[in-house]
C-alpha cells in the first residue's frame, strides 16, 4: 500500500522508495512482531489514504472505500482503558 500512495501521490519512483524504507523501518518491524493488530492498521490507513487520493482523481467515486477503510481501521486499533481497575 505505501507502493501505491506514493506512485498515486508523486510516482513510480516515489512509491518505490516510499515501500522499501517502510520495508525497512526498524520500528515497523518490531511492531510487526506483537501480537497487537499495528500491521493491520497501518495497512488499513494507507488504503484509506490512498482511495482517498483516488476519489480527489475521480471526483468522488472512491468515497465508500475511504470511509469503509477509515471505519475498520479506527476499529482495530488497540485502545488501552483509562483507567485499569474498571
């Protein structure tokens, strides 16, 4: 998904690098190993940002997989409770 944001944003070129640093980044590996859904998150708000370009592109066709992307995103997310003890 970083590939296609950064060839639908700045280019093929863009994209490539755009996917081998996020290929690369120390942080994204180690999150990748946690049992916590950080992979699928980052995933999900790459395609939400991306069908998001794309519905700019295309006035407006994309807009359902933007919120679709957004909702399912904001749903995986990890929330730890405020407070512990309820």
């Amino acid at each position: 998904m970083t590939y296609r944001l950064g060839r639908a944003l700045w280019g093929r070129e863009a994209g490539l690098i755009g996917a081998l640093l996020a290929a690369l980044l120390p942080l994204h590996l180690q999150y990748a190993q946690i049992a916590r859904p950080y992979s699928l998150l980052a995933l999900l708000s790459l395609a939400s940002a991306y069908f998001l370009v794309r519905a700019w592109a295309t006035t407006g066709r994309s807009l359902g997989r933007v919120a679709l992307t957004g909702a399912f995103s904001f749903y995986t997310h990890y929330k730890r409770p405020v407070c512990p003890g309820i």
